[in-house]
C-alpha cells in the first residue's frame, strides 16, 4: 500500500468512525431528551394544577364567592400563550369555566371533541372531565381540528365540581427540541471536523518521523526473525518432550450431573448449564434448551466439583455459567445484576460484598 492510500484510508476510517460515533451519541441523546421532557412537562403540570387548586380551595374556604373566584382565575390566566403551555379549567359538565381566551369560555365540550390516552388506555376527553379524578396524558384532537396533541393533566378541587387542567402543546415542544437538536448536531459536526483534521495531521507527523527508523530496523528484524523461528522450533520441542516426559493425571471437576425423573436416569453436559439455583431447598439446574431438572446435590458440593473458570457462585442461591450471561448492570447501591440468556425467575445479584471477587473472576 502506497503513502497516499495509507493517509487517504486513514483519513476515511477516522472520519467515517468520529462522525458516526458523534451522530449516534447525540440522536441517543436527543431520544432520551424528548423521553425526559415530556415526563417533566407531565410532572410540572401536575403540581401547578395542584398548587393552584390549593390556592382556589382556601379561597373557597376563605368564604370568596365561587364566581368571583372564577373571575379571579380567569383575569390571572388572561391572554396566556396558547400556543405552548397554559391553565384553563373545566366542570364536571365539560364546560370550559376558565381559558386565556374569553371567547372560549362558556363552551362545551363535547364527546368526539378530543381522546385522552394514559398508559395504552383510551377514553373521550368529555369522559375524563366527567369521572373527576386527577389523571395526566396525552390529549389528541381529531385531523379536522388541525390542533397537536397535548400534554393535559387535570386536576379536582375539592367541594366544587371544577376541574382545573394544565395543557402543554407537544409540536411547540417537538419545534424547540429540534432546534436545539440542530445546534447541538452542527456543534458536534464542526467538532467532529477539527478532531479528525487533527488526529489525520498528527498521524502524518508521527508517521514521518518513525518511517526513516522502521527502515532501518527492517533489515535487523529479518534476521531477528529468522533466529526467533530456530529458538521457536527449539522450544517447541522442548515442550513436547516435558509434555512427554509428565505424567498425564485426570482432571478433578466433574463435566456431567447425573439426575432422575421418576425412573429414567439423567445425565447433563456441564456445557449445557444456564445457572443452577437453590429455591425452598430444592437445587434445580437449567439447560440452554430450556429444561429444568432437580439435583440431590447442595451448591457447596457441586461449586467445588464444578470448573472455577467457567463457574461462579453469584450468591447463595446462584451458581451461573460464564457462557450464559447475557449482560450485567449496575444495581442498587455497588451491586450487580446478572442477566442470563434465559431469564432466572429471581434477579441474580452480585452482593457490593462480592463485586471485586466478581470482576476479578471475569478478568482470568
């Protein structure tokens, strides 16, 4: 491979890898953003529907007329941007009591006017307001209303049948969060321009000052080479005589478990084990192909007789197979959770006791 294709190569991986790399993070990120927005958006509606509904209780309590309470929310919630987050408030009846804009008040709504979804379940709108209960969603319009989806949550105040009712628009939030998607894939992007400028200028230099030494050494390293393959063939034999030469002896862990079911005799390969488990005494083992037998042994006995590469005791109820985990994650506070590639009907966690055990385990 000549210089030129060796730096226009270089030049392609490195590229192709830190904008891939850049991309993928920051869509990651942007999915997990949006995730994380419309929960918050969720959670702060529903606390300033019900702080407010705190304030219009106490007004009622206070002994404030409920019209002039009304009136009082109506002239705080006044011209309020509709167009991304507002309060408005309903009664049981569907009726708009409160909205930022005074046209709107007084009006019905009726059942096909929107579906309120939570939780994979849906209902009318009309049909929320009416059960009185508080309750956050997702509120969706029919296509002839050309309205986006909201976020509502909504809440009762108590000895009235007034619904108070937070509503977040999710196109005015989609629009933001694109546009700081934007920023942020243009700053990632121009980043992503200077690091791979760099990193392709410093291979260059690197590579130029090395090159002239590597062909010098070229010449040495053949010969080396060549006395490195006498002393490799003189070792091999070396080893092949002390192979020779040593006692064969029989390895002491055991490679079959031998069960019963009723009276048919069961062996199962070592190879084949998921995990064994202890549950209410009773030590069973589970194979890759989904078979579960009882054993008669404890999983003392059988984590000394069972290979210490391949075999780890996770905790008291839990010997796994290297093999068969799927992945770990972090649990609770300095634990560990194994996932085998068959789930175990109980978590298998790894105490903060044994974690350094563990890893050290994993690193022979």
């Amino acid at each position: 491979m000549t210089k030129a294709k060796l730096y226009i190569l270089t030049f392609l991986v490195i590229a192709i890898v830190s904008t891939l790399a850049s991309v993928g993070a920051l869509h990651y990120f942007y999915i997990n953003a949006k995730d994380a927005l419309i929960e918050e958006k969720i959670q702060s509606g529903q606390r300033e529907i019900r702080e407010l509904g705190i304030l219009l209780e106490q007004e009622l309590l206070s002994g404030t007329p409920s019209a002039k309470v009304i009136d009082h929310l109506q002239q705080s919630i006044l011209n309020t941007d509709i167009q991304s987050e507002f309060v408005c408030m309903y009664n049981t009846g569907g009726i708009e009591l409160c909205h930022p804009n005074p046209a709107l008040v007084g009006m019905r709504i009726e059942t096909g006017n929107s579906s309120f979804s939570k939780a994979g379940n849906t209902q009318s709108f009309r049909n929320l307001l009416q059960n009185g209960q508080p309750a956050s969603g997702i509120r969706t319009f029919p296509e002839n209303m050309n309205r986006s989806s909201e976020i509502v949550s909504v809440y009762p105040v108590k000895g009235t049948n007034w619904m108070l009712a937070s509503h977040a628009n999710i196109k005015a939030l989609q629009t933001q969060l694109d546009h700081l998607y934007q920023r942020f894939l243009t700053g990632s992007l121009l980043i992503t321009i200077v690091l791979i400028g760099s990193c392709f200028w410093l291979i260059r230099i690197i590579y130029r000052k090395h090159e002239k030494e590597i062909n010098i050494k070229i010449s040495d390293l053949n010969d080396e080479i060549n006395n490195l393959s006498i002393i490799n063939r003189q070792l091999e034999v070396k080893q092949k005589n002390i192979v020779d030469s040593t006692p064969s002896k029989e390895e002491n862990t055991r490679k079959r478990l031998i069960t019963y079911e009723k009276d048919k005799i069961i062996t199962i390969d070592t190879t084949e084990i998921v995990y064994i488990a202890l549950n209410e005494n009773v030590v069973s083992v589970l194979t890759f192909q989904g078979k579960t037998y009882t054993l008669n042994s404890t999983l003392d006995d059988l984590m000394k007789e069972l290979d210490n590469v391949i075999y780890y005791r996770a905790n008291r109820q839990y010997i796994v197979n290297i093999n068969a985990i799927e992945s770990i994650w972090i649990y609770g506070r300095n634990q560990l959770h194994i996932e085998t590639r068959l789930k175990s009907q109980e978590p298998i966690i790894i105490s903060k006791n044994k974690v350094s055990e563990f890893k050290k385990w994993l690193d022979r």
